[in-house]
C-alpha cells in the first residue's frame, strides 16, 4: 500500500461499492489503500443523510472538494517579522 491521494475516479468507486454494500476492508483493498483512508473518506464526503442502506450517505464529489480545501489550506506558512 503506497502513499497516495484519492482521486476523483477513485472515490467515485468508493461510493459505488458503499452503495453497494461493500465492506470498508474490501472497498480499502480494490482501491489500493489502508482501510483507515476509506473511513477518513467516508467522514469526508459525509452528506448528513442516510443512503437507502441506512447508512450515512456520501458523495463523492464533496469528498474531492474537502480534502483540495485541505490541500490548499497548508500553504506556506510564513512567520510574520
């Protein structure tokens, strides 16, 4: 398992196996990455709804969008003289 960023492509198949029942240690294992990144993920792209399984429901593209305001918000941290 490499360090690596979820892609979008990446996590639309995390959405299609969670819809689909999948278990978390599965869905970890097909994309190629711990099964702590698929919860992390999951809490991510969180919509605040449940999905027709009864559990929370998440969208993938909030997911991209949250972890690139992540990204974006480490910078350069520069100390004020």
């Amino acid at each position: 398992m490499a360090n690596k960023y979820l892609t979008l492509e990446d996590r639309k198949k995390i959405s299609e196996m969670y819809e689909s029942e999948a278990r978390v240690v599965d869905i970890a294992y097909r994309i190629g990455c711990h099964p702590s990144t698929i919860y992390d993920e999951l809490r991510r792209g969180d919509t605040g709804t449940l999905d027709k399984n009864q559990r929370h429901g998440y969208d993938p593209v909030k997911g991209q969008k949250a972890a690139m305001e992540a990204i974006r918000a480490r910078g350069n941290r520069c100390k004020k003289v």
